[in-house]
C-alpha cells in the first residue's frame, strides 16, 4: 500500500480536476519544483494510486438516450462463473458501466439505449443472454442531478 502524504494528495486532487493539466501547473498548484513535481507523479502512477487518465464526454442531449439500471442476479457466484459473465459483458456496447455487488443482486450495470424498444432490444438479445443470468431488473433514469466536477 502506497502512503500517501498532503502533497500526494494535493496531486492527485488537482488531477481529477484537470487530468491534462501540464506537469509545471500541477507543480505551481501543489508547491512543487517541475521535477519533484513529476518524479511524485510517476511514483503514484507506478504504486497504482493513479491507474489512467480519461476523458470526460459530455453526455448526450436530452432525448437522444436512455439511461437504465440494471440489477443482475446470477445462479452462483463462483469465480468462473463471474469471470464468464464479466468477459461476455465487456462485449456489450452499450454498457456505460459496471458494479460487482454485495447484497440482493450480484451486478448493478448502468447502459444507454437510443430508446425505450433499443433497451427492450438489449434486454432480450444480449444481457437475458449472457451466461448465467437468472433475473434482471431495469429501472429507468429520468435526468442526471450530478454532473462530473470539471476544473
């Protein structure tokens, strides 16, 4: 486990504001030479304290998705039945994001459909299908009240 000290904290806090920011504005930023500054940047990145850098999109205007969450129960879960239905899930498109779960159910899946007969489309012909499944339950997002902070 990587200890991380206020200035490592500082870095990794300023990153996920601004994951482009240049290396002599992170260092401005947290009071650090440009150097010192990366040489902590590659420490974090190498401990696996940052795993990657990614893009925020913005998300589609209203109307042009749907947005679902999905509750999936399995018939066991053993490791080789999880890792089966991770592979197969991996291949679905619209899968946004996905949450191994404790409690009721054993995956909290978030997908996009262009519309309601898109997700019914989904629905029969990729996750009922996927190995293992034996329940799923969709609730329907009606508008994101959380947006990603940007810096």
């Amino acid at each position: 486990m990587f200890d991380m000290d206020r200035i490592d904290q500082a870095i990794v806090t300023q990153l996920r504001r601004d994951g482009r920011m240049s290396n002599a504005s992170l260092a401005d930023a947290v009071g650090l030479s440009p150097s010192a500054c990366l040489r902590r940047l590659r420490e974090l990145e190498n401990s696996g304290v940052i795993r990657g850098y990614t893009a925020i999109v913005d998300e589609p205007t209203p109307g042009d998705t749907i947005v679902a969450i999905v509750q999936i129960t399995l018939e066991r879960q053993t490791d080789d039945v999880l890792r089966r239905f991770e592979h197969a899930l991996r291949g679905c498109a619209e899968v946004r994001e996905c949450y191994l779960m404790a409690g009721m159910t054993d995956y909290l899946v978030r997908v996009e459909a262009a519309s309601v007969s898109d997700y019914e489309r989904l629905h029969t012909e990729v996750l009922s299908r996927l190995p293992s499944v034996t329940r799923i339950q969709s609730s329907f997002a009606i508008r994101n009240v959380l947006r990603p902070v940007r810096g």
